[in-house]
C-alpha cells in the first residue's frame, strides 16, 4: 500500500499539517496506525503553470516507487 498525495489540499489533509507542499514534498510520510506510506507531488494544475517543476513529480514518484518496492 501507498498513498499519493496530489497537491497541497490533500496532503496537508491526509497528513494533519498546514507546511506548504514544497516543505512536504520529497520524503515519505506516514498515514493513520497502519503507517502507510504517503508521498506528496505537486497537482497537474500546477505543473501545467510551472512546467520547469516537473523534474520534482518525476523525482517524488521515483521516491514512491522505491518505497513500493
């Protein structure tokens, strides 16, 4: 089990926290008692203003996929 975490609103939901994505971003959290892992990514929306951000969701999702492994 993994969780995706797309975009600020839902990570800071899932995770109980008001830190901005870019404070979330780029480690693995933890969701309810079962700790499952959580990975945050910057929203499509976003990235389709910032394309120079992309390299960061690659990076985000290469972490998951190591968690997932």
């Amino acid at each position: 089990k993994i969780i995706i975490a797309v975009g600020e609103t839902a990570a800071q939901y899932l995770l109980g926290s008001d830190l901005k994505i870019g404070k979330l971003r780029g480690t693995v959290h933890s969701y309810s008692s079962e700790n499952i892992p959580v990975v945050v990514v910057y929203h499509p929306a976003y990235l389709l203003r910032s394309p120079s951000q992309k390299y960061k969701v690659l990076s985000d999702l290469q972490l998951a996929k190591g968690v997932m492994k």
